[in-house]
C-alpha cells in the first residue's frame, strides 16, 4: 500500500515582482536599459519598448504613483541579486557565546584549567560568559566570586575585553568577556591542535614471544642449565622424564672355599 503524502499547508513561494503583463496599471514611469530616464507613459507602450530591445519589463518601485518600471534582463537580474545575498552572508561573523562555570572555592589546579579553557575560547573569536555558582551561605560572600572574575580578567587581558562587568543575579554571579582587537584583526591566532604522542607508544605492539625465545641457546631451553643430558632430553617430548638406571655395585669374589660353599 503506498503511503499518503502528508499535505504541505505552506504557501508556495512565488516571486512577487510583477513582470511584463503582470503590469496591470494603466501609466509607468519608464526606466531604459541604459538608466536613463523615458518619462512617464502608457503600460502597453512601455511593453513593447521592452520587447522591441528583446528584454523584460520589471516593476522595481510599486508603491510609488504611477510605478517606477525598468527595462532589463530579468533572469540575469535574480542571478546577480541572489550572488550578492551570497556574498553578504559570506562576510557575516557569526557571534557564538560560550559559557563556563566556576566556584567561588575553586582550587588552583582546576582554576588553570578552566582558564586555558577560556583561553581557548576567546582564541576561536568566540564570547564567553563566566558563571560563579553560589551554594547554601556561600552567597553571602560575593566578594570572593569578584575576586575570581577580576583576577581571571587581568591575566588574560591580551586576548579579552571585560564587556559586562560581574552582576549577581540571584545565586550567580556573572561576567562576559568578548576577544580582543588582537584576536579579531589575526595578530594572535589560535593554536593548531597537534595530536599528542602518548597514543603512538601505547600503540607499539610488544616483542612476540617467538622472537625472545630464538635469543635462548639451545643449551638453556631444557628445564635448567645444571640437570643432566638425561633429563634434558627427556623432558623436550611430553614432558615424561626418563628414568634414570640405578649402578649396580660389584660384589668382590671371595676365596675358592666360599664358592665352593
């Protein structure tokens, strides 16, 4: 069964620039091809002005009395307007805002470490919005969130502006700090990230045991370097060892007349 199309209620985009013999006022004021201006006169004679020259008649102010037409090439005219709307969006800055939290108890090691990450930040031409979190009766000692904020605006006074100074808003405390004009015109560009080379040692495969084992003389392969070639020779195949024969001791011969007993 095939599925049902789900209905669109939007509109269709049309164009509402009205075109040729969607001119339907009865006098323009006519605009040639060159720029100069032709005066004001009938729609019709506007129109076969414009089709004489084989180009459009283009209605470019509607609300003026009577309408300001202009005589041009209509679909080279969308292509140049819709490259430029390109080129403007190009050159945009997108402004993005990031935000980053710290406590007004932090320890020293954690405080570099958020300040590299706003560091970071300012680099890549991004704003950042630090926040000290107040909790329980911590928030009857603002200076120490101040403190934080100022101290982290003076180190790192190179890359950034103090745009909002620190406000408390209710149990935070917060501050916004935009790239300076540094970072901005690229005198202080932002760090390329290098891979690091812990991950290429922990991937160094160990030496295989084959290898370590054709470093052993053959003489030190047995069980141990002192058991004798019996039992070295023994053990290599199935590890049954061969047991050893017991000597026999000589009896002496005695006299003729105990043989003969």
């Amino acid at each position: 069964m095939p599925v049902p199309r789900r209905f669109d209620r939007r509109p269709p985009e049309r164009d509402t620039t009205r075109i040729n013999e969607r001119i339907r006022v009865p006098e323009v004021r006519l605009i040639d091809e060159t720029g100069a201006q032709m005066g004001v006169m009938a729609t019709d004679k506007a129109l076969r002005y414009a089709q004489d020259k084989d180009l459009d008649l283009v209605e470019v102010a509607p609300e003026a009395r009577p309408p300001v037409t202009r005589v041009l090439d209509y679909s080279k005219y969308k292509y140049e307007q819709a490259q430029k709307q390109k080129q403007a969006r190009k050159h945009q800055q997108q402004i993005v805002v990031r935000e980053i939290k710290f406590r007004p108890k932090i320890a020293d090691q954690d405080y570099e470490t958020k300040k590299r990450h706003v560091e970071r930040f300012l680099r890549h031409k991004d704003k950042v919005k630090v926040t000290i979190m107040f909790r329980g009766r911590e928030v009857t000692h603002p200076e120490r969130g101040e403190m934080i904020l100022d101290r982290l605006a003076a180190e790192l006074e190179e890359l950034a502006i103090v745009e909002q100074r620190p406000q408390q808003d209710g149990r935070n405390m917060t501050m916004m700090l935009g790239p300076s004009k540094a970072v901005l015109s690229g005198e202080i560009e932002a760090p390329d990230e290098e891979p690091s080379d812990e991950g290429d040692e922990a991937v160094a495969a160990p030496e295989a045991p084959e290898a370590a084992a054709d470093e052993v003389g053959p003489d030190e392969r047995g069980s141990s370097a002192g058991a004798p070639p019996e039992e070295r020779s023994g053990s290599g195949q199935g590890g049954a060892k061969k047991p050893r024969a017991k000597p026999t001791k000589e009896r002496p011969l005695g006299s003729a007349e105990q043989l003969a007993d």
